[in-house]
C-alpha cells in the first residue's frame, strides 16, 4: 500500500490502484462521476474519432459490458470465485437478485463493475467520510440499491437532483435535463463534515412572512429567527441543485466531453470537506475536482484509466494555477524505456498518448484506430508554433508528430514526408520507442529545413527522436511554441486559413 501523498495522479484502472495502491481510511471525501450506463461512448475523448471509428474505444468499453471480466468479478461478488475485496453476504444476496431482475447484460455488467468499486471505495474512506456518486436516471434506481447494500441505508442522506439546461431534442417524453447524485456518509453516527450552505430567501417569502417571528428554521440544533435568517444567512439549499451546464463558449471548457462545471464540484467540496482535507475522485476525467480542490486547498488525488485525462489535468493545473509551483505526482507514467515497452505492449494507444505528452504535442484528432493501424494517414498529434505576425495578429505553423511503438523503417520517414506536404505542415518529428536506423537519419536529413520567419532560426524539416533520448531529456529542436495548450488545441491558424481544432 502506498503512502499517499498529495496531488496525486495515477494513471490505470482505479480498481487495481484502489486494491493495490490505497490504504483503508484514507479520504475525507469521495466525488465519482462513473462513465453512464446509458453514455456507451462516454470515453470517446474526441468526437470526430467516434464518428469515424467506434473502434477507437471499443478495448476500454469493453471493460463495461458483459465480458470475461466482468463474469469473474461478478463470482468474486456472489462468492463463488476469491476475491481480494471483501464481501458480505447483502452484497452476494444483491448481486444474485439484480441477475434475476436484469438479466446478463450491459446493466449487470455495468452494476458489477460499479458494486466491486463501490466496495473498496467505502473501505478507502474515512470513518468520518462521505462519498458522492454520480449517475443519472437509467441507473440511479439501481446504483441506490448497491449503495445501501454497502454503506448501509442508515448512511444515506440525499438524493440530489442536478438540473441544467440544454437543447431540447424531439421526442415522445419529458425532456431529460438532470443527472442524480447519491449522498452517502460512512457513519451517520460520526461526526462528519457537513458545512450548510444557505441560499437567500425569496423575495416572494420575505413579503409574506415580514414580521412572523414563528416562522423559523433550525439548523445544526440552533433556531434561527426570522429576522436572523432574512438578514444574515437566508435559507439552508434543498437537494435539487439548479448549476448551467458548461456551455461551448465557456471559459472553463476544455473540450472534455464529459467534463463537469466546476460550481458543482466546489457545492460538494465545500460541503462536505474542510481545508487540508483529502479528496478522491476515482474517474477523475479532466479533472475537475481536483482543480476545485486545488483552489479551496483541499489536498487531492485523482486516478483516471486514459494517458489522455492525466495529461490534461497536469496542463489544466499549470494554466490555472499559473505562477504557483505545484508538484503533482504522476504515478503509472513509464520512467524508463522498459516501462514504455510495457505501455506501448499493454496499449498502444496510451502509449501514444504519453509520447505525445513527452514531446508536449496536442494529440491528433481525426485520426482512428483503423487509419492508424493501416495506411497510417492519420496524424498522432501538432505542436503549433508562432511563426509569424502580420498586422498584428500571430500565425501559426505546425509540426507534425507520429509516435512509433515497433520496429522503425526508412518508410515512416517518407510516409511523414508525405504528411506534411498533405497537410502543408511545416515540419516533421518522428517519436521512435525503437532506435532510428541509418538509411533513416539519412532520408530526414536530405528533407532540408524551415526557417520560420518570426524567430529567423533554421529548423530541421524531418527529426527523429527516440524515448529513450527524450527520458533522458533531449529535446526536439523546435520553436518554442507560446500558446497555451488548449488554446492551441482549439483553433491553429495556418497562413491565412482558420482551422478548427485539433484535439482537445
Ligand atoms: C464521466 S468521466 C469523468 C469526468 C469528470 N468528472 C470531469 O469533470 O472531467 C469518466 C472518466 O472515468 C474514466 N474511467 C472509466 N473507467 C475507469 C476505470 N476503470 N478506472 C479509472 N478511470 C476510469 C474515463 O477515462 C473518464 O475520464
């Protein structure tokens, strides 16, 4: 078990970092956003990858339906396979009825995945502690069930609604425009952190009751007045929370797809935790909890299963907290060559990811899994430089990125060579896990060079770095590239062209 530390990371699947890494009473607070049962393409980091390949994701959905997997974690939880998580007899006896009621299928899948993490999250938390799960209506009925099952239904305390508004869309029932959040603690008994927050009173309450001292409210076993309450501290929130969706244009955007405001996250993190204390967010996505908890000083640690959310929240940190050092741990990121082999063996597509991140490219997006395994058009990631301003206005050039795991040929240089002038890039930059051979070095050095006229320095047109280089920490000799990353990754202007984002 490690010894946790704040502003941690880790990269994997939170059930092996919470079995493995995790020691029991560790957190004060537990916010979970889980994919949605009924968002199949929850994961799908970029829209236009899901139009184009379904493929891209499959081998992460995979681990929410009915699979091998989740077959075996469901004997573990009925007790007929060991199980390094404990588990009692409600829990076997839940599992057992949800087969009868659902049947074997993406649910029970779903629900099995869920109980199993569920368990080990309540082993996590502190005595004192209280967790939020995130859902939404397909599956809340059901998830209440597992929760009461396990945190016992003595510990339940709301039901929150989350309201937004959005786009109606046409159809034969009421618009859907709430997600549900289960409030648990572990031991209603303890004393744990609950600050109310109140909201003023309506205008319309105010006028009836003006000078009605009986009305009054109690909060934490103190009667407020009337007149307390209309002058000081309004009325404690209910458990229906009106927070706007993060809306296109929003500064806080990410591009994230299942990112949440972060106005919900500071309710929860305000509520039900103090300064100093931990936070776990076990799906961490983009990161918006810990970015939250970051700024109320909260100490965090957020765990995702894709390259991709860890890397966005190390740059969603820096450009937030900019100025201020913050040394985040990343803990599952390959440190040396034979780590990467393992990634790149395990997955190859978060292996990219973390090369990518290496040479802090943006990854690619509309590159698929098939394009990419195949011909090989696609484009594993840009870094966009400033390479000239005319009146003004800064223009931006592009480097290409392709990340190699396996053997390297002469070919992938002529293939990039081929890129770039598809793409009227203005460089090149091959990633290589495996050492670059001399016919190869030899092709990117007859490609010449660009000289972007902003900085009036000659670059080399093709360059071919290897991990093993860039852990030892050689860089690619590039143009300092001044945009923030997300910027960049929303609008690249070439020459006189806009082009709508590459990634994120
Ligand atoms: C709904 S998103 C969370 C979004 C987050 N609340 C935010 O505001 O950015 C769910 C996240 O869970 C991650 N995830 C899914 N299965 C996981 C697993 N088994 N272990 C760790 N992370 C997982 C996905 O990669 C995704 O980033």
């Amino acid at each position: 078990m490690t010894n946790l530390k704040n502003r941690t990371l880790f990269f994997g699947d939170n059930l092996e970092i919470l079995r493995d890494k995790i020691p029991d009473e560790s957190f004060d607070l537990i916010y979970l956003d889980p994919p949605f049962n009924s968002n199949r393409n929850y994961n799908v980091l970029f829209k236009e990858g899901l139009q184009d390949s379904p493929a891209q994701v499959q081998a992460f959905e995979d681990s929410w339906h009915w699979t091998h997997e989740s077959q075996a974690i469901f004997e573990e939880l009925v007790g007929v396979r060991k199980s390094p998580t404990k588990i009692n007899e409600q829990i076997s006896n839940l599992m057992l009825a949800l087969e009868k009621l659902v049947g074997h299928n993406d649910m029970l899948a779903y629900l099995t995945m869920m109980t199993v993490r569920l368990i080990e999250l309540r082993r996590v938390l502190k005595s004192t502690g209280s967790i939020y799960l995130h859902c939404d209506p397909t599956a809340s009925h059901y998830l209440k069930l597992v929760m009461d099952a396990i945190f016992g239904k003595q510990n339940f305390r709301n039901e929150i609604v989350w309201t937004y508004r959005r786009w109606p869309s046409k159809s034969k029932f009421f618009q859907t425009m709430h997600d549900i959040i289960l409030f648990y603690v572990k031991d209603e008994k303890s004393k744990y952190t609950f600050n109310t927050i109140f909201q003023p009173l309506a205008d319309i309450t105010l006028k009836i009751h003006k000078g009605r001292k009986q009305l009054a409210t109690i909060i934490d076993g103190k009667r407020l007045s009337r007149d307390q309450e209309e002058t000081s501290v309004g009325t404690p929130i209910p458990d229906y929370w009106y927070i706007p969706a993060i809306a296109g244009n929003a500064k806080e955007r990410l591009g994230y797809p299942t990112q949440k405001p972060e106005q919900l996250l500071e309710r929860i993190i305000e509520v039900s935790s103090n300064e100093g204390d931990l936070v776990l967010d076990p799906f961490c996505g983009c990161g918006t909890t810990v970015s939250v908890a970051e700024r109320l000083n909260r100490q965090w640690v957020g765990i995702d299963i894709t390259m991709l959310a860890i890397n966005l929240i190390r740059h969603r940190l820096a450009g937030q907290f900019e100025g201020k050092s913050l040394p985040i741990i990343v803990d599952g990121r390959p440190k040396d060559v034979s780590g990467a082999k393992a990634l790149f063996e395990k997955d190859p597509f978060e292996f990219e990811y973390w090369a990518l991140d290496l040479v802090s490219a943006v990854p690619g997006q509309s590159k698929t899994k098939e394009n990419m395994r195949g011909a090989d058009k696609g484009i594993d990631g840009v870094i966009n430089f400033i390479k000239d301003i005319k009146s003004g206005e800064q223009i931006y050039g592009r480097v290409l990125v392709q990340v190699k795991g396996g053997m390297v040929h002469r070919n992938d240089i002529a293939t990039l060579k081929g890129d770039i002038e598809r793409e009227k890039a203005d460089g090149g930059l091959l990633v290589t896990l495996e050492p670059s051979t001399r016919p190869m070095i030899q092709e990117a050095v007859e490609a010449g060079t660009f000289t972007p006229s902003f900085t009036k320095v000659e670059y080399p047109k093709i360059q071919i770095i290897s991990v093993q280089e860039l852990i030892a920490g050689k860089k690619p000799a590039l143009p300092a590239w001044s945009e923030p990353y997300f910027k960049e990754a929303k609008k690249v202007k070439i020459g006189n062209k806009s082009q709508q984002g590459l990634g994120i």
